[in-house]
C-alpha cells in the first residue's frame, strides 16, 4: 500500500486527477443513465432514433463535460460561483421576455440544436453560490437573521421568477435546494419551522384564493390539485394521466411483463411515457424487482455522495456536495411522488432516465462539481 501511494505520488498531476476520481460513483452514473436510454429504446418500440439516440448523444457530450468540470480544481468553482449564479439569474430574466413557449410555458431558450432550461442551471449555481457565502461566513453568524437575509434572498428571487413561467415543480426544487444547503451549513431549525408554518398559510392562502380576482396559481395547476386528490372524478380528463400510471406501476407485479411488453407504454395509455412518467413502463416491463433494483443504485448514488461529503475537510466542497446530492435526491423524490398519486403533477423529469437534453447535461456537470472537490479535496 505504502510503495502505491509513493507511486501515486510521484505520478503526473494530470494522472494524479483522473485517478483520484471517484470511479464507483462514474460507474453508477453511467449505468443508470444506461438504463434510461434501454427503457427509450423499449417506449420507441424498438427504435433507436426516435428518442434512444439523441439521449445517448448527450449522455457522451455530458460525461465529458463532467470529466472537464471534474479536471478543474474546486477553488475556481468556488472564485466562479457568483458569476455563475447571476448568469443563471440573467438568462431567468431573459425567458421571461424572449424565452420559448411549449406545452403552455416559457420556459426555454433556443440555441440551435439545444433548448436551455436556464431554471436547471438555476438549481446548481444556486448551490454553488450558497457553498461559497457560507465557506466565507464566520460559524458564529450563520444563524443570525442578518446574515439568513442575503441566502435567503439569492433562493426566493429565482424561485419566483421560475414559478412565474410557469413552472411549479421546478421552483419547489430550487427552494428545497437552497434550504439543504442552508441546513446543512448550519443554520438554526427554528427558521426552518418559522418556513414551514409560512408555508402551511401560504397553501391555506392558495386554496382560498380558487375564483378570486386575486387567484394565486393558474386554473391548470388547480386542476392538478383536484386530480391529486381524487383522480377517478374525471378518469378520461385530467386524472387520465395518474390512473393509468398507477396501471402501469400495478400491472408489472413481480418481475414485469418483459423488456418491450409493457402494455401501456406500448399501446400509449401512458402519457408521456419517455419524460416524466417514464418509471411507470420501467416498473411494468421489469416489475417491483426492476424498480427496487434502480432505487438501489440511486441509494448508491446519493450515498457515495455523501461519505464523499462527509471525508471533505474544505466547507466549500462539502457544503457543495452536499447541495448537488440533495438536489438529486429531490428530484428522485418529487417524480416518484407524481407518478405514484402521492404528489400532485408538477412535471418534474426522473433523474438520468427522463428524456431531456437540458436537465441531463445539467445533471452530469453537477455530478462533475461533486468530482471536482473530490479529486481535490485536501489528502
């Protein structure tokens, strides 16, 4: 062991890096992201082109990104994290005025071939920005309201210029995502109580708003309420979508009907069956084994995260491991919540197996930032 780490020691730096990454955790990137192209194949009914290799051609350019991100060392990310976040407030700004309308949003920017979610970039830089302001903070301050003010404020601005678009469930992500960071830095859980009872009126506030002059939520993302609370009141209307989500998730019992005879997806019951309900054909082509099997690896995943987190000596990378691995996990949670009727539908993608070119690059350079103060962290 000890002639390896001299070896290791007096091996290129370069070298040095790439094998100081975190390869169990590339490993279990790859393979659910493997997953998710398989289970496109399968929704396409056996082709390729449709939705299979496009996801795949941003899978490569997102893994190189995440070994670039990875190669730079964390104190730039950490020098960079201002800019990055108002970059990312900026281009919120610019949607709301220039941004491009799909499926009753404006939610996109259009570059050439790619359409920019600046909201996913959002989640991230919010991160980052949150990891440096608590690194430079003194411990003894951070739970004095002052200095909540500023964290606070960097998390609820972005927040609302995303549910502005609208976009319900992503501004719940950036909201849960700055609170992790919060928390994890430290800061007292009596704000976090003071915020829940907030939030408890506010939802009072949105039910009772319903019909008024000054209604709170657009009519659609009420009728997601009511279809989450009874979805068999209109079956064919808006509870079509959960009910036959919950088919699909029943359908494939045990070990599943097989790879490419999900009913559901197959005959386009499902709605779509290769975006935000596609952990619904997962569960029915391979059952409660397939689906208990991809729950582990994003266990995994998350865990490796974390003892990665808690092995970090440096507040920055830590708080920032911490944050993308929570960001990760809300996104897992939420979606699940959705298509299993335990959450309203908000339209949040499943992690590495949705299709989306946006929220899976996004997702890869976050797991490049995880690497990053991993391969630098202090040893």
């Amino acid at each position: 062991m000890a002639f390896f780490e001299n070896r290791l020691k007096q091996a290129p730096s370069g070298l040095r890096k790439v094998l100081y990454i975190n390869w169990p955790l590339v490993v279990l990137v790859i393979a659910v992201a493997s997953v998710g192209i398989l289970m496109l194949y399968s929704i396409a009914g056996g082709d390729f082109d449709t939705w299979a290799r496009r996801q795949a051609q941003v899978l490569g350019a997102g893994l190189v990104l995440m070994f670039v991100v990875a190669m730079v060392p964390v104190w730039f990310w950490r020098s960079v994290a201002g800019l990055a976040y108002l970059t990312a407030f900026a281009l919120l700004v610019y949607v709301e005025f220039k941004g491009e309308i799909g499926m009753g949003a404006q939610r996109w920017i259009a570059l050439g071939p790619i359409n920019l979610q600046p909201s996913e970039m959002m989640k991230f830089t919010l991160v980052m920005v949150l990891a440096a302001y608590y690194d430079w903070l003194d411990l003894k301050k951070v739970s004095h309201p002052l200095w909540v003010l500023l964290p606070v404020g960097l998390t609820v601005a972005p927040t609302i210029l995303v549910l502005m678009q609208p976009n319900l469930g992503t501004s719940l992500m950036i909201l849960m995502g700055g609170a992790a960071v919060m928390f994890a830095a430290g800061v007292s859980l009596w704000y976090f109580a003071a915020v829940a009872g907030l939030a408890g009126g506010a939802v009072a506030a949105v039910m009772l708003s319903r019909g008024t002059e000054w209604q709170l939520l657009h009519d659609y993302q009420y009728r997601r309420i009511d279809t989450f609370l009874d979805p068999t009141a209109d079956p064919l209307g808006a509870g079509y979508n959960i009910i036959q989500a919950k088919i699909a998730l029943g359908s494939g019992g045990w070990s599943g009907k097989g790879f490419m005879q999900g009913t559901q997806s197959r005959l386009n019951f499902l709605p779509e069956k290769h975006t935000d309900f596609i952990f619904t054909t997962l569960a029915e082509e391979f059952g409660f084994v397939g689906a208990f099997s991809l729950l582990a690896l994003y266990a995994l995943i998350i865990g490796f995260c974390m003892v990665s987190a808690l092995q970090n000596r440096e507040r920055f990378s830590s708080l920032l491991i911490i944050g993308v691995a929570a960001n990760f996990f809300f996104y897992i949670a939420v979606n699940l919540s959705m298509v299993m009727g335990m959450a309203p539908v908000v339209g949040v993608p499943l992690p590495l197996l949705s299709y989306g070119g946006s929220a899976l690059l996004v997702i890869l350079v976050g797991f490049g930032l995880v690497q990053s103060a991993h391969v630098h962290r202090p040893r």
